[in-house]
C-alpha cells in the first residue's frame, strides 16, 4: 500500500518566531485532529530545520523536509547545502527539481538527477517534483513532457532506491497562481505518470509510488483533487503557511 503524503513547502517565508508558532499549532492540531495513516512533512528553510526538530519529534506521523540540496557531496561552493548535511540533522525529506529551482536557478533534469541520487545515497527520500509550463500544456503533448522529466531525473535509479521517491506532479501554470488543475486533469496525468512507472519498473513498484499533486490546491479543492484515485496526497505551498488551512487539507487526506 502506497503512503499517503501531505507536505507543506514554506519556500522563503516567515520569520523564526512565525516559524515556532505554525509548526506548535500544526503539531498540536494533527495530534489532536487527525487520525489515519496521513503522513505530514514540513519542508522549511535550512536555517530552522535543527530548531523544529524537536516540535515534530513530538507526533509520528510529522516529519520534516529542505527544499533543496547541492548535487555534490561536498567543496567550495558557497552558501550551499549538501544532503550529507541534512541527513546528519535527521531531516528525512528533500524537495528536489522545483519549478522555482528549474526556472529562478536554472536548474536542468540533468542536475535534478544529480541532486536525486546524492539525495538516495545519503539515506534522504527525495520529493521529486515535475510538471509543464502553461504554453507545453497549450500542446498535444504535454504529458509525454512530464513523463520524460521522470525518465531524465529517475530512470536510472534501481527499482529499490526508486522506491524511495515521492513524485510530486506540479503543473507549472497552477503554483502560486490561484488557478487549480481540475481533478481530471490531475487524475488523467496522474494515471499516466503511473502506467509510465510501471512500464519501467514494473506494476507493483507503480502501485507503490506516491504522486502527489501541488499547485493552489487549498482546503476548499483538496477534498476534490484527493479523491482521485492516483492522487495520494499533495504539496502544497502558500496554504501550508496557515496552521488551520494546511491542517484541513491535511483532513482531507485522511
Ligand atoms: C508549490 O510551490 O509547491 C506549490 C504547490 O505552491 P502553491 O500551493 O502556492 O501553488
């Protein structure tokens, strides 16, 4: 049975102090709200990962996730992070190949595949992120775009580290924009991003492997959106950013 995932991507936001008190109230309300076999991940910046270690230490099914890491082991590269690092901290998640990361730092599948496997040999489970851009889902073949960002980024892995990754599909034209694929235009690119895995991996690998949806999905759609047979949850940035928003959402996956 493949898990269930809701992870929240703070991206660049709040401050230290916000930072405590969303993670103090998202702690207390899955504890005392949630039951299922929902598993919550919080995708922080670095700097507070070590310092909300022990707030999500408190429930199970929390845990914590960067947004990114270098596709190195180690050297002179400033100001960067590696996954050797994070999971030193114990932080078992790493989002990896963000449209922000693929549009704002350039970042291409070749690198994305890089930082994948430095992510697995480290211990961490990546969050893999793909997705088409609003003028590629304009063509006929938008899917076949997202399947290849797939193949790039992990069809070089073992059946066994591939098991490890989350997919999180993010059609580029709904993050952050208030526009929300409908849920069968999520649970058509979800089937296929499957049948895709499966076709390499095998069924069983496939019906293992957790696809999430990300982009504007809010507790208003989530409900929609995870009820989706292919759909095992979602990522989801600025309504993560609200403790009552995000934990309903959250319910919604139960
Ligand atoms: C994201 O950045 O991964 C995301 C899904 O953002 P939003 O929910 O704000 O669209």
């Amino acid at each position: 049975m493949r898990k269930k995932i809701v992870a929240g991507n703070w991206k660049m936001n709040k401050s230290l102090e916000e930072a405590l008190s969303l993670t103090s109230e998202v702690v207390n309300m899955v504890r005392d709200e949630v039951r299922g076999d929902v598993e919550v991940v919080l995708c922080t910046p670095y700097i507070y990962l070590p310092v909300l270690q022990k707030y999500v230490q408190e429930v199970d099914r929390i845990s914590l996730g960067a947004q990114n890491c270098h596709h190195k082991a180690s050297g002179a590269f400033t100001g960067e992070i590696s996954a050797s690092m994070l999971s030193a901290i114990e932080v078992p998640y790493v989002i990896i190949g963000h449209s922000e990361r693929r549009q704002y730092f350039g970042e291409t599948d070749a690198l994305i595949a890089q930082k994948v496997k430095i992510a697995l040999e480290n211990g961490l489970k990546p969050i893999f992120c793909c997705g088409e851009l609003l003028e590629q889902r304009q063509n006929e073949d938008f899917i076949a775009i997202v399947k290849d960002q797939i193949t790039a980024a992990l069809f070089d892995l073992s059946a066994e580290d591939f098991g490890k990754v989350v997919i999180a599909y993010e059609p580029v034209w709904a993050i952050g924009t208030g526009l929300t694929a409908s849920s069968a235009q999520a649970q058509e690119m979800h089937a296929a991003l499957r049948a895709h895995v499966a076709e390499k991996f095998g069924a069983q690998v496939a019906d293992d492997t957790t696809i999430l949806y990300g982009g504007s999905c809010n507790e208003k759609n989530a409900d929609e959106l995870f009820a989706c047979p292919d759909v095992d949850g979602g990522l989801i940035g600025g309504a993560s950013l609200k403790s009552r928003e995000f934990t309903n959402i959250i319910k919604s996956r139960m």
